[in-house]
C-alpha cells in the first residue's frame, strides 16, 4: 500500500505530514533522480507551478530546493492551473512537472501532483519508485557540490504562454463577440487566466473569485459553490456561467436560465456533437462508476458507447488511452479532450461548449435538454479510519435491502475519498422520493455503525 500517493497525487494539512517542508524536499529529490534515471540525464529540468494557497510559498520553496539539492534545474511557473502545468511541461521538454494544489479543497490543506515529460501524470509504479525513494533515500552518498548543485529560474512569461494555447483550442474562424460570460475562478490558479481568454476571444466578461488573499481559495466560491456564478448570470444577463474550482481542472456550467449543468449532461453535450461531426473516436465516451446512468442511456440511444472506471480523472485517462479514445470524464466536471491536453482542464471544457453555441447559434440551455438525469442522492460521511466495508456482514445486508428497494435501474455506491477522510455514499433510482429516503436511512446507519465501530477500536 502506498503511503504518500492517494487517487490524485500527495495531500494533507499544510505543515503537517506529508505535506511538511521536510516530505516536500525529499519528493523534490527523488522526482530528480527518478527523471535522471529515466532518461539518463545528468542534469534534468523540472517545472513547478501552483494555486493561490498560502502554503504555497513554503512548499514550491522545499521542492525546489530539494531538486536542486540533486544537481537538477527548476523552472518556477508560479500560480497557474494545474493542465496549464501538464502544458508547459510538454511544451518545454521538461523532464517532468509538479503542482502545488489541493484542487478543491479548503486553503489549509495542499498538496503535490506530478505530470511526466509527456503531461501525464505518473504511472503507480513511478509513485511506489518516489515513495521507497522518499523513506529510503541516502542523500549523503549522492548530493551533488560546487557547480554541480542545481539552479532555479521563473518563467515570467507562463501565463501568456498559457492563454495563447488554451485560445488556440477555439475554432479559428470563430469569436466570442456579443457573448456575456460570468466566470468565477474560485480566488483560485485561474485567476488571471480564464478571464483573459475568454476577453481575448471577444466576450463579455464579469469576473467574481479574482482575489485571492491566501485563504480565500474555495471558500464559498468555485465549481462546489455555484450558485454564485448562477446570481451572477442572472444579475448581468450572461449567456452562460463558468465556475472553476481552485486549480481550474474541472467546470460547472449554468445556462442563461440559472440551471446547472454538471461534468455528466456537459460530457453528453460535447460526446454528441463531436459525432456528429465525425470526430468522436470509436464512437465512445469514458465515464467513472458515478455518472448518473442517464448518461449510458442518452449516449447509447445515439450509438454512443459508454465506457466505465473507478473515481478519479487518472482512471479515465487510463482507459482512453488504453481504448484510443478521446472524451471522457467525471460528473464532477473533469472532462478531458484527449485531442487538445493531456489531463483534465475546465477552461478548455468551457470552451469546447461555447464552440457548439456559436456554431449551432443555439443557447446552452437548449443544448443541454440531451439528457434528463435520475434522482440521485449523495452523502458525506466522516470517518477516522478507513475499515473494510464488504468484510462487515450488517453493511452488506443493508445494501442488498436498499437496492431490492431502488429496483433494476438503482444503484448504491460506498467508496471512500482517495483525498478525504471521508466515506462517500451514492444512491441513484428511477424514484426521487423512494432514493431521498433511502439515502436518508444508509447514512444513518453507516454514521451509527462506523461510529461504534470506532469507539471500540
């Protein structure tokens, strides 16, 4: 079992482990020797960026140093999204890259993601190699010294760089004149970028979450608040809402009506015209366990096949990849459009759609009537420690009654987070009332069986 690397990368409370200067440093050295032995450098090159978090300074400092400690050079990109990242890394053949982000989490906690030379994130094995390195490394045997330490240098032109890609993904022989668009960058790494695209593209734009202090990254701000970016859009007569969460990897949409579209009714929109114009490889869209099966159904009706993972933006990119696919993505609004980057990236989503509203000259909320979800209900519920769930025969026999109830169209989902303390649970049926309750019923009851089991641990 690994111990630093969840589901997306290293996270934890800011100063504490793992996400302590010390651990920081350590992941900076072994990430540099993992890239010499890869690629059999002597000297590697390695970019770091991150979000707005107070932490942020503390720890891009750590990995640098410790980089440099290995006789590797650091090109330092400074706030910027986490596939703006993924980008520079590839763009300038850097031998691997690192985000400073907790993505949606709250500003005390951080964390530290890694992309390879190609953009993608680390492979299990390089994670497992960067863990045994990061408990076992002997540093005395291998520092380098004098002119062999390496140097650190900023890329003062990131954001540009940044912008420029992300507009080259829109059609060439379209604008965005005449178009109003709210967008709120979650006081996050999208602060400064998303607003310029979309005013470089010719939008109207009306920008909230552009002031980060720090602390402010996700609070009450973002894709998990966005019934901010819905009084915006109804307050200024926008066309369409973008709400990014903190490290602008994922996006929720809202219609000029105020209603929401999540990553599954967006994946469907994109999934559809994208066949229609031929451009759909093998007619198929990746989605995680926890799309809403409305999607299977919509897409299915269009001859579109629907292929499954676990949680987490890496497991789709996985199976595109192994399947030569291009779409997929997560009810959260991680959508990855393999034909432009190479992990998920909300400002690119969000410009895919504005894509088919100009062409189509159809607004969004005609666009998104593609699919009518089921009711499904989700539920947070704390845990201290992670046990088991098939091995407890009261848990099991509690789900199997809850889905005779839901009937052959309902689901019942418990995993727990890859980033949280936290046990998720999912319920999905053809019936609202019949799903609220049965939520209602199995987080009681998990809450009270996890709780005892605890006291008696």
């Amino acid at each position: 079992m690994k111990k630093l690397f969840g589901t997306d990368g290293i996270r934890g409370i800011a100063n504490m482990e793992p996400m302590t200067v010390e651990t920081a440093m350590r992941v900076g050295q072994a990430l540099a020797r993992l890239c010499r032995r890869k690629n059999g450098k002597t000297r590697v090159k390695i970019v770091i960026g991150k979000d707005t978090r107070l932490s942020g300074y503390m720890l891009e400092t750590a990995i640098a140093s410790g980089i440099c400690s290995m006789g590797s050079d650091v090109l330092l990109a400074g706030p910027l999204p986490t596939p703006g990242i993924a980008f520079m890394t590839s763009s300038m053949r850097a031998d691997a890259g690192i985000v400073i982000s907790a993505s949606h989490n709250p500003y005390y906690d951080n964390g530290i993601k890694v992309f390879s030379s190609n953009g993608y994130k680390l492979p299990d094995h390089e994670e497992a190699w960067i863990e045994h390195a990061v408990y076992n490394m002997d540093r005395d045997k291998m520092t380098p010294t004098r002119d062999e330490v390496g140097k650190a240098f900023r890329i003062d032109d990131a954001i540009g760089r940044y912008v420029v890609f992300l507009k080259g993904t829109f059609p060439r022989s379209f604008d965005l004149e005449g178009i109003k668009i709210a967008v709120d960058c979650a006081n996050g790494a999208s602060y400064r970028v998303a607003p310029a695209v979309f005013e470089e593209l010719g939008a109207t734009v009306f920008p909230i979450g552009v002031s980060p202090d720090g602390m402010n990254i996700n609070r009450d701000c973002g894709s998990l608040y966005p019934e901010h970016v819905r009084e915006e859009v109804l307050k200024t007569g926008a066309d369409i809402g973008i709400t990014l969460d903190g490290d602008a990897d994922r996006v929720i949409l809202v219609d000029h009506n105020g209603d929401l579209l999540d990553g599954d009714r967006t994946l469907v929109l994109c999934a559809l015209h994208l066949k229609k114009k031929g451009q759909l490889r093998k007619n198929t869209v990746v989605a995680t366990i926890m799309s809403n099966h409305a999607l299977d159904r919509s897409l299915e009706r269009e001859g579109i096949k629907v292929t499954r993972t676990g949680v987490g933006d890496r497991n789709v990119m996985e199976a595109m990849l192994k399947g030569g696919y291009n779409l997929g993505g997560e009810q959260s609004g991680h959508l990855i459009f393999l034909d432009y980057n190479t992990t998920g990236d909300g400002i690119i989503t969000a410009l895919q759609v504005l894509a088919i509203m100009v062409e189509t000259g159809k607004p969004l909320s005609e666009l998104s009537e593609v699919m009518e979800p089921f009711p499904q209900v989700k539920k947070n519920i704390p845990v201290t420690m992670k046990v088991d769930l098939e091995s407890i025969p009261d848990i099991k026999t509690k789900i199997e009654m809850a889905r005779k109830k839901l009937g052959s169209n309902g689901r019942i989902i418990l995993r727990y987070s890859g980033t949280e303390p936290i046990l998720r649970l999912m319920v999905e049926g053809e019936s609202e009332t019949i799903t609220q309750t049965l939520a209602e019923e199995m987080e009681m009851f998990l809450r009270k069986k996890l709780s005892s089991m605890e006291e008696n641990e």
